[in-house]
C-alpha cells in the first residue's frame, strides 16, 4: 500500500514538472516572438531624410559626388529579402565610409522580379515617381523598412503613398505619377539592361563595371579599395 502511495506521488511530481516546463517553453517563444515583432516594428518606424551630402550629389536614383573616381551599381527589388537586409546594414556603411568622401557615387538600378510581382513592379514604379521631387533616397529607405516587415502588404498603393508623405513628397503629385505609372518604359530598359549584362541575382552589386558575387560589406569595401588605389586614391 504504501509503494502504491509513493508512485502515485512520484507520479504526480513528474506530472507538475512537465507542466512547469512546457509552461516556461511556452513563455519562452512568446518572448522571442514579442522581440523580433518589437524589432520589426522599431525598423519600420524608423526615421526617413534625405542624405546627408550636399545637394547636387543627390539626382535622381544617384547618390555622390560626380567626380567620385568609383561607381558602384546597386540592381535591387524592393521584395528580395537579400536586398531589405543589403539596404538596411550594407548601404548605410558605403555612404558613410565613401559616399560623403566624395570617394563613390552610387547608382540604383531597377531589378523587379516576377516572382515578387505586383509588389516589385508597383514599388519600382513608385520609387521613380518619388525620384521626380528628387527625394528617391528617402523614399527607398521607407520602402525597404515597411516592406521587409510586410512583404506584398507592403507594398500596396495605400502604403505606397504613405510612403510618399513620410518622406516628404507632394503626395497629389506622386499619386498622379503612380497612376499613370508613366515610369513604366524606365522599368522596361532597366530589365533589359540587367539581361545584356547577364545578372542573375538580387542584389547585384558592380563595382565599377565588376560584378561581385559576395555582396557583404567586407567584400564590397574590399573592391572599393582596390579601384581606388588602382586609381591612385
């Protein structure tokens, strides 16, 4: 009887520790989940300007001194993950280590891909629209932050021109230009562009006129520095 008692005991204890452990795996997950959507939503709401540089260094989709001795080319959908995080931590490394020397100007190139459509298209489209007031850097900063939380969601015509007012657009002028979506030759060349030149991939990153495989920052800025001192920089 008493061995009875004991294993009914043991039994129960066993029952209340699984209890307790699945309890706290549970509230585990919850914190990890309340941290990356914390985090998500801190990207998303982060503050958008146009770069710090002076103003005839911003034209269009182009970032950077004329007369910098190095171009880099960025071919990028505003729906490739791989560019929301090369947008997020990559870009703002060369803009602050060679863009405000004066040492890279920076071109933007438009790759939408079809397995991202409508959003890569209608994102696209909506960039060159904010590019007519010359505030496209703002606006693909705003772009890339919403869209790599939402995906498509985000890139709907509503948050499109939402987008259009955070970074400051004339948003009646930006809707005019997206409706008629008068940009979308420019997309066509940019695609056909990207064809001759053979790219495969988003982003894809040349760096003066070289195609690199690898586009983290240690081996973009590797690049950058060879083409430099190649160039006596």
């Amino acid at each position: 009887m008493t061995t009875t008692v004991k294993k009914k005991s043991t039994r129960r204890s066993d029952s209340k520790i699984g209890l307790w452990l699945i309890g706290a795996s549970v509230a585990i997950v919850a914190l990890v989940v309340g941290i990356i959507v914390f985090n998500e939503q801190r990207t998303a709401s982060a503050p958008v300007a146009q770069p710090d540089v002076p103003a005839e260094w911003i034209n269009r989709t182009t970032l950077g001194s004329p007369d910098a001795p190095v171009v880099v080319q960025l071919w990028e959908d505003f729906l490739c993950p791989s560019c929301q995080a090369f947008s997020r931590t990559v870009k703002p490394q060369i803009v602050e280590a060679y863009v405000k020397s004066g040492k890279v100007r920076l071109e933007f190139h438009h790759f939408p891909l079809q397995q991202h459509a409508p959003g890569s298209f209608m994102a696209a489209l909506a960039a060159e629209c904010a590019a007519d007031q010359n505030l496209f850097w703002p606006y693909h900063d705003k772009a890339f932050q919403v869209i790599s939380v939402e995906q498509q969601g985000g890139a709907t015509y509503e948050k499109l021109s939402e987008f259009a007012s955070t970074a400051g657009l004339d948003v009646a002028k930006f809707q005019a230009c997206l409706n008629s979506q008068q940009h979308q030759p420019t997309l066509n060349e940019s695609l056909t562009q990207a064809g001759q030149l053979g790219l495969r991939f988003t982003p894809s990153v040349i760096v003066d006129g070289t195609l690199l495989e690898d586009s983290s920052f240690a081996n973009v800025k590797a690049k950058i520095d060879a083409a430099l001192a190649a160039k006596g920089q």
